[in-house]
C-alpha cells in the first residue's frame, strides 16, 4: 500500500462532514446493495445441508453463506462514514429489492410466447410469493436500520475502542430482529412449518449469522482500517438523529 495515498486521520462528529466527499463511499454503496440484491435473488430459495462431525446433517439456507456479508459491510458503512450516509445506503438496498420484487412479479407473469418451455422453472425460481416478499423486506429494513444504530450508539459510549464490541453487538441485535421477524411473516401457520421447526430454524439461522460476524471480525478489521487511512476520518455520531427517516447527510 501506497502510504503517500493516506490521509491525516480526523476524529471528527458526523455533522462536521457534511457535504463532504469520500473517495470510496460509492463504491462500498454499490458493493452493499449487490451483495444484498444476489442473496435474495439467488440464494434465497435454495436449501442444503452439510454434514457436522458429531452433529449429524444440518440444513441451511444457502442464502445465509452470502447475506451477512451485507451486515459486514454495513458495519463498515457506520463505522467509518457514519450513521446518516449508511441510512442512505440502507435505503437504497430497500428500493432495490422492492423493485427487483415488482420486476419479479411483473415477469413471471407476462404472457408466454408459444413454444417457450420455460414458464414452470421461471415460477420455480422467481415466483416467491408476496408474503414472502414481505417479511424479507420488513426484516431486512428493521434489521439493518437497529444494526447501524447500535453500532452508531455503541461507538459513541467506547469512545472509538473495542471495534469488536460493536461489530458482533450490533449484529446479535440487528440479525436478531431480521430472524424473528422474517419467519413468523413468512412461515407461520403454513402447513410445513409446524412451530417447533420454525423455532428450530430461526435459532439455527440466528446463529449461523452472528458466527460468519465473528469469523468475519479480521476482514472487518482490515476494511475499516483501510478506508479510515484512505479517507482521513474517524466519524462519530454524538449529534447525529438515528431516525430512519431522517433525510439529512
């Protein structure tokens, strides 16, 4: 690494910084809202299983190698940018998926010319249901936004130490919400979900996250350090609203 691309680092409140312009900002924005986008769209849908020595077979999700990636990076977000411009990011991950949810829809429903043999396979991968849908988005939003906040808050109170702290704090909160409240919207009251297995997959899903956070921790570690050193910031929301629905940045 260039040291001469380094920049004098600031300790600064996120509302000293406001209107200024970070080098790597979008691109950590698009890497958010791809990884977010993939997970859902190709992960999703797929169940498998692995084989745990003295556990036996253990099913999982295969979304769930790839979507708490998502909870990294929005870690990274709030802790070098801060809260205000992780909302931001946060809310552009929500649009995307609602649109990637109409266009969905909106495709799979489109007339099918004759001849064409691939309607049932189409339905099979993009044809999740509205409830469905629903409680991911729901999940996602209410997860990622309590995320973002704890670590805001919890930077703040270890005065910048512990980085650790926050990182696997906020994500037992925000991974937390995303598994009690995605589930139960989806699932509850089907005929295959009795209650002892929707239990059983949540707190199987809740740890699965909260432990690829914590073998994730030194990647966390180096990406933070990277882009403080790159960006010449270290952002603190002592002042910041933590609204949702705050539009100042």
């Amino acid at each position: 690494m260039n040291q001469a691309d380094d920049a004098p680092l600031r300790r600064v409140d996120a509302a000293a910084i406001r209107g200024e312009h970070f080098r790597y900002y979008d691109l950590v924005m698009v890497a958010f809202v791809v990884i977010l986008l993939l997970s859902n769209v190709v992960g999703a849908e797929k169940r498998s299983v692995i084989d745990l020595p003295g556990i036996g077979p253990w099913p999982f999700g295969a979304g769930i190698l790839f979507f708490p990636i998502s909870y990294v990076i929005d870690d990274v977000l709030t802790e070098v940018y801060g809260f205000a411009r992780a909302r931001r990011v946060i809310w552009a991950g929500f649009v995307a998926l609602l649109f990637t949810a109409m266009m969905e829809a909106t495709v799979v429903r489109l007339p099918v010319a004759p001849g064409w043999t691939g309607q049932a396979a189409y339905e099979r991968v993009f044809g999740a249901g509205w409830r469905i849908i629903g409680a991911s988005l729901v999940a996602f939003w209410v997860g990622d936004f309590l995320n973002s906040a704890v670590l805001a808050r919890m930077k703040v109170w270890t005065n910048g130490r512990w980085l650790w702290t926050r990182t696997i704090g906020s994500t037992i909160i925000g991974e937390g919400a995303d598994s009690l409240i995605f589930y139960p919207l989806a699932f509850y009251g089907l005929p295959d979900w009795p209650i002892a297995a929707l239990g059983a997959v949540m707190a199987s899903q809740f740890v699965l996250k909260v432990s690829w956070e914590v073998i994730l921790t030194p990647v966390t570690y180096a990406a933070v350090g990277f882009l403080k050193r790159r960006e010449g910031v270290d952002v603190f929301d002592r002042t910041t609203s933590l609204s949702p629905f705050a539009a100042r940045v």
